[in-house]
C-alpha cells in the first residue's frame, strides 16, 4: 500500500531540483545557461545514488552527473565532510565530459548529519587554452582542468582556487560569477531541502529514496521486459573533424535490461571531437529513453536498467589526456545511432535520422593582414539547426534542435551585435527527406559584411558528407552545405566556393558567406504520402529542390 | 456618485457587476458565443433590474473579454496574411528553433497563425541602425494586392526586420495598402511591438491583427446595443496589463485585451493588499480549469513584457503563441476544480492539467462525467454542501463522486481489498496542493523573489477550498477570502487605473550614452499616451518609465524604473540596485546597455473613488467553535471561527482545518490565521 507522503516527498524533491534549475538559470552569467539551458541539478542521497534530477536543456548531462556525485564521494568520502564544505570539479571524466562544464556539489547537513548531497553542472563560456572548440590535439590544449576538490571549506572560500582560476580564463569575471551561482542554487535546495524534512517529520531519506528508486527501476524494467529479447545493431557514418567517423551500436535486450555497446565505432580522433564515456552514456541512453520510459523520472533507479559501453580507444570512450572539447558534435550524433536500433525493436516507434548536431558557427572579424583595419571587432556564436527526423505517424520538425535543446538567436540581435547583414534565413525548400512522413526542413542562411569586409567562420557542422538517412524507403534528407559565393550580381550567379564542415575560412571583403542545414531523413515510401499533405507542402514552395 | 458597471466575458459565463452607492449587486450568465454582446445586455438589464436602477444611471462601463484569447487558441480569427522582409518569409514558423519537452519526440510546435502560403515578402531592408539599405518601393507592396484579394484576406500584419528602429518602411506598405484595399484590417509590427527580436514582434503582430476584425466588429455591436439600450456613457476596456484603455485604443490593438480577466482578478488582489495594508501577497485564483497565481509587493501585483497565449501542451513553457505587450504576470497551471485524478504506471496519483470542464464536468455533477475530478474529492470530504453548490444551480452527487474515485483512484492506487474513496479523496486535495505549492515556489525563484511571509489572497470557485492547505505547504500564516470572490475578476475591473504603455527599442551603451536622444524619445511616448488616456481620465496622471537594460552581451534585459533625473550614472545605479535584488551579485566594471524603454501613463485611481464596501455591524461579534459547518451570510463583521470548520457559501467554501481561525474583517474578507504558524 502506498503512502501519500512518500509521493509528496518525491514530488517536492522534483519541484525543488526544478526551482535549483530555476536559480541556476536566473543567476547564471554565461548566455549558454540562461538561454539555452545547457545546466543540470540533482539531488543525491548520501550514497551518491541520484534521487530527483530538473529536466534541463540538455540530455547532455543526464547520465554524466548522475555518476559524477559517487565520484566526488570518493575522494572525499562523507564523514570527512562538514556543513559549510562545496567541492567543485571540470574534470571531463569525473563530471560531465569536458572542461567548459563545471560541476559543484554540497552536501546537505541537518546539524552534524548529513542529509543528502545537491549537485549542479553549468557551462562555462570559456576555461582558457586554445578556447572552445574541436582544434586541440590534447585535453593539456583545452584549458584548465580542475581535479575534485574544494571550493568552499565551512563556509571559506577557497580563494588560492579562486584566484588560480581568474588567471587562466579569459573572463574571469564570469567565471567566478558562474561558480557563485552553481554554489547558490545547491544552497537554496539544501535549505528546502531540510525545510521539507522538518515538515514531514522525515529524519532520513533512506526509505523514501529506497522506494524511489525500487519504484522507477521496477516502471522501466517492466517496460524493458515487454520488448522482445535480442541483439539489434546500426551503424551510421558522420563527417567527423578531417576523416568520416564511423558509429556502431549494438543493443542487447535481455529481460528487464537494456545494453548498449559501441564495439566497432572509430578509434580516438586527432582533434578534440572526442567523446568520453560518461558523455557517450548520456546521449545514448537519452535515445533508449526517447521511446522507453519517458514519462519515469530520472533517477538512480530509472537510470540502471540502460547500462552503456564502448571499448577503450574508442571515440566514444576517450581517455585522458584526449581531446574532448567538441565531444557535443559527435555526441548529439548518438540518439539517431541507438534509435537505428530501436526502430528495429519497436517498429513504429523511431523517427527517421536528422541533421541532429547543431550548425554553431563561430562568425568574427578577420585580424591581422587579412582585415581592414578600420573594421568593427566582433566574434558572435549564432545557433542554426537543421530538420529533425520525420516521427512514425508524423512529419520531422523543420529547423529544429534535436536532441539538443538549445534556442536560437534572432536575426535582430545577431545584426546589433555584429557588423553582418543577414540577407537571407529561411527554409530550405525541399531540403526534407520525401516519405509518407517527411523530414523536417533545414534552412538557408546568407551573410554578408556590412562594410564589405572580410570575415571569418570557425565551423564545427556535420552531416555535409553523411545526410540524415530515412527509413523504410523514406528518402534521405539533403546534405548540409557551407560555401561562399562571390561576383554575382543581385546575389545571384558567381562563383561559389564549397568549404568543408570544419575548421576555419575566410569569407572574402564582399563576398556572401552561405550556409545550408542539413534536412531530415524521411519514413515509409513517398507514394503513400497523404495527398492533403503533398499538396499543403507544394501551396507552401517546401518541396521544391533547387 | 454614478453607477459603474464591470463586465467579464469568460469562455463559459458572462459576470456582470453593477456598482451603486455603496452596493455590488451582481449576476453570471452563460457566455453567448455567437454574439457575445447579447449576454452582455442580458446580464445588465439583470443587475439593473434588480438594483432598481436605470440605463441612464450607469455612468461609466469597464469591460474585460477572453474573446480575442479564445480566438487565438481555437483559431478562429481572421484570414491573415504577413508582409515581411525579402529572404526571411519563416521568422514566424522557425521561432526559437527548440522543443519545449525533452523526452517526447511527437511534440509538435505551436502552428503560426498566418501559414507559409500567406507569409508575402517584398524587397527592402534596414539595417540595426534604421538605416535604409534597400529602400522600398510602392510598386512591390502594390504588386501583391491580387495575391491578398484572391487569398480573401481580411488582415494584413506588416513585419520588417529592424522596423522597430525605423517603421517607414511599414508605414509606406500601410499607406499603399489602404489606399489599394480600403477594407483591409492592417496591423503595423512597429505599432503594436516595436521592439528589437523580430519572432515575438512579428508573432505579435500577427496575433494582433488576426482577431482585429473580430474584435473590431464585437465592439462596435455591444456600443450600438448599449446606445440602443440607453447606456450612453464612457466605455473603457481592460488590458492585460491591468489598466483601462479607450474603446479606439482596443480596437487598434485587441491583443493587449488577451488576459483582462485573469488581470482583473490581480487587480482586485493587489486593491484589497492596499486596503490592508499587506505588504507582500501572493494571489490564487482558482477556478475549474487552472489556478493562476500572481506576486503583488506594495500593492502593486508584478508586471512583465510577454505572454504566452494557448500553451496547449501542459500549460508548458514554449508550447503557446509569445505576444510582448504589458501584463500582469502570473503563473498558471492545469489545477482547477474540474482537474482529472489518475494513477500513473508508477503507483503515482496525477491531478490534471486535463479537465472535465464544465461540460460533463465532474463525476458529481451528474452530467455524464466519469472521471474522477478535485471538486469530487472536495465533495466527498465533506467541504461542499451538496445542495448549495454554485448557488443550487447544480445539485452535486455525492456516490457518484464516491464512485469515480473508487475506481479511478482507489483502486489502481492502494491496492486494497476493501475500496475507500476516503483516502483516495485526501491524496487528491493533496497533490493538487502541492502542485500548487511547486508552482507558486517556482514561480517565486525565477523572479528572485521569496515566498515567506506573504498573505495569501484566494478568490475563485475552488480557491477557497484549498486555500488554507496551500498556505500551509507555503508556509504562509494568514488567507484572505474575499466577499464574492467568484465575480472576481469583474470586481477589479472596478479597482482598475485608467493606464496605457508605450514601448520603444533603441540600443545604446551606457557608456555612450545619448540623454538627448532619449528624451525626445521619452517625450514622444509620453505624447503618444496621452492621445490614449488623456481624454477618458479624470484627475491627476501619473507617468512611470521603465529602461529594460542588461550587461552588455547577455541574454535577457531586466526592467528598471528610469530615475527622474536622468543620466547614465543615475541610470547605472538604478540597474546595480534591480540587477543585484534579482540576481544577488552585481559584475564590476562591465558596460551596460539599454535594450528598450517603456512609459506608462496612467490615472491615480480608479474610474472612481475606490468603493470597498463597509458593513455595519448587525449583532455582537460572536465566536464559533465546534461546529462543522457554517453559512458565511450568517457571519457578521467581527464574528470569529475556530477551526476544523467549513464556512460555505453560494459559489463554494471555505475550508478552515484544526490549525486555523477565521475571522470577518469590516470589509466582509474572511480572514484565515494560522494560530500554529502566527505564534
């Protein structure tokens, strides 16, 4: 028989990660945490077991943080701890799988008793070295790695980590702020947190947790247990930095349990698109969950039955001291892998591959001999998507992010911020995979300089050689494009020149810089595409290809 | 003093309240849908009537309307098409790019209101500067009038990008339009939302002008019919914003009306915090689908620049329509008396965000309705009076109720050998709290402030019922209820200011910072105010400014009240103290930047002096205690009641668990301590 206050104390434990969220994402100073939700908060029982997590903006974190709390318990194992202590880390293998991503965590005392433990992640816009992006060789190039360890101590902040920190990033200010905030939002919980404890009389999570984590692993595994048992295997080639990357997966389904193994994906890449493991379970099992216990909260409990691995050297698992600065645009490529496989599972189930990394170009005034002098400095990060996959019963979503999260920047602020003139940025007709479901649209981006000057673009874009497949004779949808286009008048005519998806170029004093994200990949045969659905696209100019 | 009369046009009634001397006679109506305006007249010749009073008595009419608001979200406004910038026809269906939930891929984006085939673009462009790169020309805008005819368009929005920082070109489509089609409804995106972000302005507009004709044509009706029926005096119209505007002004730009009802009802919240003196209150109002609840510190409840109309996916963030325009905030949620109870897969009870609605409604009300709903659960508890609810109108069963928490509750839930819809009744009043608390917390934190110590105010047909636990969960120690809280909304409509707002985008750094230029801009808005206020106000206007400013390169500007004497240090200083309230800390030595200004207009009270009803004492205050339950019009000022009790009157009750006293205040409040919690 159930108790009501057991599910009252499980609802308030959600309700207070989501207002710890809330917080961190109010206080937040980088843009990528307050608007594009790239930030993760949990609550930990005092065995590192994650009991409620905020459903955030990024899938990124799920699995990652989730580990990360027994980690830190291990180097400070909880009697050694006191009211007042926060331990911090950016290490990419003990917390959330690369430097930019600092994750905090506060253990809860009642008294001299701890309680429970509340951990946050945020992205950090910059952690010195070479800045954020794919082009180190190793981890030593990425920035300052911060081992597990103390931010504050009783209550004293760690100033020698501190002022360490504020000399190696470029934005010291943020920095500190950032890490005031991760520290704020877990001290707002754990005051809820024992707020709540006093109104339920509870003087210890252990039974509660317990229950929370009997009754989510007992929802998943019985879903889990209604799939039928088998090896399911997909395989799916990406772009990669300057070779294609090869990603395998096979899927084991055996009773109430689901694994997930990368054996024979591409090894270690030269550049920072590496994934480590923590990263690599994250994203792949957000795709199990996409179709199998979504509704189940995530938690320890929710979390066991889908266990993920890939062998060492693999680009899935990279080991210290790999690059793992871009591991997001490998990473985002995961979901698609497994629902490769899970399509094969639940027929019916899987949408179609989408463009599924994002287009995050970074767009800047060329320096130097290159520049005009006289022209504006200015570096601006824009986020572009392409067209998700066509769903089972339902067409892709166009310019959609997936299975990121993140939020676009409009045109307005992007042309405040930088002097761009953004001629064009609209969908790409006929840019989605044709099915009886088809994929979502990508979308055509044109920039020029506003004072004819030269700039440049940093890329990190994918599916240029490898577009979003369909399914079940759903057509692929169109390949993702990057070129520049000069001489023409009116925009029209010239020359193009096609760039390729990474690395850095320079568009040309008056030239247009043109980029074309990828469409998804279609469902079922295009024959049998409702006629009222073929026609509402033609009305609209979304299926003519150029 | 004349008689004001307030009308609130709900989706499913019509509220009417007459207000003369020092009486509130009021009447609901079922909403006539066809032609809303009929039950208008119906419930004013009501009150009239039974006030004794004449059409010629009443001096002023206040009006709020959920019409352009159901509209939007059943999409029945009008055919419109956009006119927008050369190479960026999908502004309006690209939005921010994002899903609003995680974990479903068959979540589908809200659909934008002017589809693709009606999305027009013309050659032209400004730049951030309002600087004409490539200028417009009227043959271009011309050239699309077969295309709006044949279409049958009846709306126009017109949206460039930059056309906040120069509108000629806008204006020049407007000029060319109307003088090619004169019966066209045009919606200028600078005239309604001349801010920087060219989705929610174009979005906006768009809305605007896609219940423009509607609107236009309703309000000009019921001002015909109330001419027709002797009413002949101003008539003003509420905004989502809180404030009363002219009948020309709602014309021109129907979608500041979207929330008039739900702001009326923060309007009467904030109206009885001043008369009390309460400093810090939250507001509930709770009815049979949602429960919204608003902040009010100093009386004044917050206010913020957008608005989401229609989250059709879970009352979710990011699933409805963003419109900027001035509104009162609040947070609302899929809690209401008509909620459904379910278990999930996980042994979890659920209460909504579905509802029975009216229509079957509850298990109780014997319409047909099986499912298991909050009012069941009030029922079967023993908080409703099964034969007074909703004035009598409905005679509620209560084995009905019994049964559909047995069965939809009880059973996949506990377990049990033996069925109780006792527990079953209990959990649900409790989820449905605590969503409540979750929500208000929530709420609280994203905008920096503190729920402790703060009044509740409950007003709403289920509000009262739940009002005392959801302090409780808040720790709140005190609840007003006040007197006929199911017309709400319309009774602060009688409270409302006669205001209007005017925004304007222009960038500048605070370290260039151009108090010339923003005084002739602050001068303009304020003249553009006054066209709007100026001839329907009385008495003294006052004007607040607002600077919506950021560090420099940030995501999201905060509003800051603009300091009389205005520079960039006062400016500064005025940002360091907002930012650091909000967000605790302040980041030393970067610039700041002005996004976009606003100015409100407004008249320092009501419509008129402000009519709290003060009853007289009819028998000596008397204390109650012990008994189950009480009539409230039994109650006079002064009485005290000891809980556990339940204090029922015609729309619903007042629940008053053990840890409470009640007592009536001389305005006829009900006012709930919490005698644990007040010590």
């Amino acid at each position: 028989m159930n108790d009501i206050r057991d599910q009252l104390v499980w609802n308030r434990l959600l309700a207070i990660v989501e207002e710890q969220a809330q917080t961190l994402m109010r206080t937040a100073f980088s843009t990528v945490v307050r608007e594009a939700g790239d930030l993760s908060a949990g609550v930990f029982d005092t065995t590192g077991a994650m009991l409620a997590q905020a459903v955030t903006g990024t899938p990124g974190h799920v699995n990652a943080m989730a580990a990360s709390v027994g980690k830190f318990l291990v180097r400070y194992p909880l009697p050694t701890l006191a009211p007042g202590d926060v331990l911090v880390t950016n290490d990419p293998w003990d917390g959330t799988g690369h430097l930019n991503d600092f994750t905090v965590v506060t253990p809860v005392f009642d008294g001299d008793k701890a309680m429970a433990l509340f951990a946050a992640t945020s992205h950090i816009a910059d952690v010195g070295g070479r800045g954020f992006g794919p082009d180190a060789g190793e981890l030593f190039e990425e920035g300052l790695r911060i081992p597990i360890m103390k931010l504050f101590e009783r209550g004293e902040r760690n100033d020698a980590l501190m002022r360490l920190i504020a000399a190696n990033v470029r934005d010291p200010v943020v920095a500190e702020g950032d890490l005031h905030s991760l520290t704020a939002c877990n001290h707002n919980g754990g005051r809820q947190l024992l707020a709540m404890l006093r109104e339920f009389e509870l003087d210890s999570f252990d039974r509660v947790g317990r229950w929370i984590i009997a009754t989510s692993r007992r929802a998943m595994a019985e879903e889990i247990r209604a799939l039928p048992d088998g090896v399911y295997r997909h395989a799916m080639d990406v772009d990669g930095y300057d070779q294609p990357v090869h990603l395998a997966c096979a899927l084991t389904i055996a009773g109430d349990a689901i694994d997930v193994d990368f054996a024979g994906s591409s090894g270690l890449s030269p550049y920072g698109i590496n994934v480590p493991l923590n990263y690599t379970e994250a994203y792949a099992s957000f795709g199990v969950r996409c179709v199998v216990g979504n509704d189940v909260p995530n938690n320890a409990g929710s979390l066991q039955p889908v266990t993920v691995r890939a062998p060492a050297g693999c680009i899935l698992n990279a080991e210290f001291p790999a690059a793992v600065s871009a591991r997001h645009a490998i990473g985002q490529m995961l979901p698609d892998v497994v629902l490769g496989c899970m399509d094969q599972v639940l027929p019916g189930v899987a949408p179609a591959e989408g463009a599924s990394c994002i287009w995050n170009p970074v767009l800047r005034n060329a320096g130097g001999a290159l520049g005009n002098a006289s022209a504006t400095p200015f570096v601006i990060n824009p986020i572009f998507n392409g067209g998700t996959g066509a769903r089972p019963t339902k067409d892709g979503l166009s310019t959609t992010a997936f299975p990121s999260g993140v939020r676009t920047t409009p045109t307005e602020v992007n042309e405040v911020t930088a002097p761009l003139i953004f001629t064009r940025r609209e969908y790409r007709s006929g840019s989605g995979g044709a099915g009886t479901y088809r994929g979502g649209l990508g979308q055509v981006i044109e920039v020029v300089h506003a004072q004819g000057a030269p700039f440049v673009i940093s890329k990190m874009f994918d599916r240029i050689g490898h577009p979003a497949q369909g399914r079940r004779g759903g057509e692929d949808g169109a390949a993702g494009r990057v070129y520049i286009k000069d001489g023409g008048k009116d925009g029209n005519g010239g020359n193009r020149r096609e760039l390729r998806g990474k690395g850095q170029d320079i568009v040309p004093a008056g030239a247009t810089l043109v980029m074309e994200t990828p469409g998804g990949g279609g469902i079922g045969d295009a024959a049998e595409r409702d006629p009222e659905a073929t026609a509402a696209d033609n009305a609209a100019g979304l299926t003519y290809r150029r | 003093m004349v008689d004001r009369v307030a009308v609130d046009i709900g989706g499913t009634f019509t509220d009417v309240v007459l207000e003369t001397g020092q009486r509130h006679v009021t009447t609901k109506v079922l909403t006539s849908h066809a032609q809303p305006a009929t039950a208008v007249l119906q419930g004013l010749r009501q009150v009239l009537a039974q006030a004794g009073r004449e059409p010629s008595d009443v001096g002023v009419v206040l009006h709020g309307t959920t019409l352009a608001t159901n509209a939007l979200i059943e999409r029945r406004g009008a055919r419109t098409a956009l006119i927008t910038t050369e190479g960026h026809r999908d502004v309006l269906e690209m939005a921010f790019e994002n899903r609003f939930e995680q974990y479903d891929i068959n979540v589908d984006r809200p659909q934008p209101l002017v589809p693709r085939h009606r999305r027009l673009t013309v050659r032209e462009r400004m730049n951030a500067d309002g600087e004409a790169l490539t200028p417009l020309r009227a043959e271009a805008v011309r050239a699309l009038v077969p295309t709006l005819t044949e279409g049958g368009v009846e709306s126009v929005a017109v949206g460039f990008l930059h056309g906040y920082a120069n509108p000629a070109h806008e204006r020049m489509a407007r000029d060319v339009l109307a003088a090619a089609l004169p019966n066209l409804s045009i919606t200028l995106a600078s005239d309604v939302c001349p801010e920087i972000r060219e989705f929610e302005r174009f979005s906006t507009a768009c809305a605007n002008a896609y219940v423009k004709p509607l609107m236009s044509r309703y309000l000009a009706d019921l001002q015909e019919r109330l001419t027709a029926l002797g009413v002949v005096c101003p008539f003003l119209m509420m905004t989502s914003g809180g404030g009363l505007t002219s009948v020309q002004a709602a014309r021109e730009f129907p979608i500041r009306l979207v929330e008039s009802g739900p702001a009326g009802g923060a309007i009467l919240a904030a109206k009885i915090a001043r008369d009390l003196q309460l400093n810090r209150v939250v507001s509930l109002d709770m009815g049979g689908t949602t429960a919204k609840i608003c902040l009010i510190d100093d009386g004044e409840p917050q206010h913020s620049r957008s608005f989401e109309v229609d989250r059709s996916y879970r009352f979710r963030k990011g699933s409805g329509l963003p419109v900027r325009i001035p509104v009162i905030e609040m947070v609302e949620i899929g809690a209401g008396g008509g909620s459904i109870a379910s278990v999930d897969r996980l042994g979890r009870i659920q209460v909504g965000p579905q509802s029975a609605g009216s229509e079957p409604g509850p298990a109780c009300y014997g319409r047909g309705g099986r499912a298991a709903t909050v009012t069941d659960a009030d029922l079967v508890l023993g908080r409703l009076d099964a034969s007074r609810f909703a004035g009598g109108s409905i005679v509620l069963d209560t084995s009905a109720a019994r049964a559909a928490l047995e069965q939809h509750v009880d059973r996949p839930w506990r377990d049990a050998s033996q069925v109780d819809a006792v527990p079953a009744a209990e959990a649900v009043s409790e989820i449905v709290d605590e969503n409540m608390a979750a929500a208000a917390r929530a709420h609280a934190a994203e905008w920096g402030k503190d729920m402790a110590g703060r009044t509740l105010i409950a007003f709403g047909g289920a509000a009262p019922l739940h009002a005392a636990r959801l302090a409780e969960k808040l720790g709140l120690a005190a609840v007003v209820v006040p007197e006929a809280a199911g017309v709400g909304s319309a009774l602060g409509f009688l409270a409302a200011p006669i205001a209007f707002e005017v925004v304007r985008s222009r960038h500048m750094l605070l370290s260039a910072f151009d108090a010339d230029a923003v005084a002739v801009a602050l001068a303009d808005m304020r003249a553009e105010a006054q066209a709007v206020v100026g001839p329907i106000a009385t008495g003294e206007l006052i004007e607040s400014r607002s600077a919506y400013m950021r560090y420099l390169g940030q995501g999201y500007e905060i509003g800051v009240a603009v300091p009389t004497e205005l520079s960039a240090a006062t400016l500064r200083d005025a940002f360091d103290a907002a930012y650091a309230s909000l967000y605790g800390r302040l980041i030393a030595g970067l610039d700041v930047e002005v996004l976009s200004w606003t100015l409100t207009l407004r008249s320092d009270a009501s419509t008129s002096t402000p009519t709290t009803t003060v009853h007289e004492r009819s028998h000596a205050p008397q204390l109650i205690a012990g008994v189950r339950r009480v009539a409230r019009e039994t109650l006079a000022i002064g009485d005290r009641v000891r809980g556990p009790a339940t204090i029922v009157e015609d729309q619903t009750a007042i629940v008053l668990p053990a840890e409470y006293d009640a007592h009536i205040d001389r305005r006829g409040n009900v006012v709930l301590a919490n005698v644990v919690l007040a010590t």
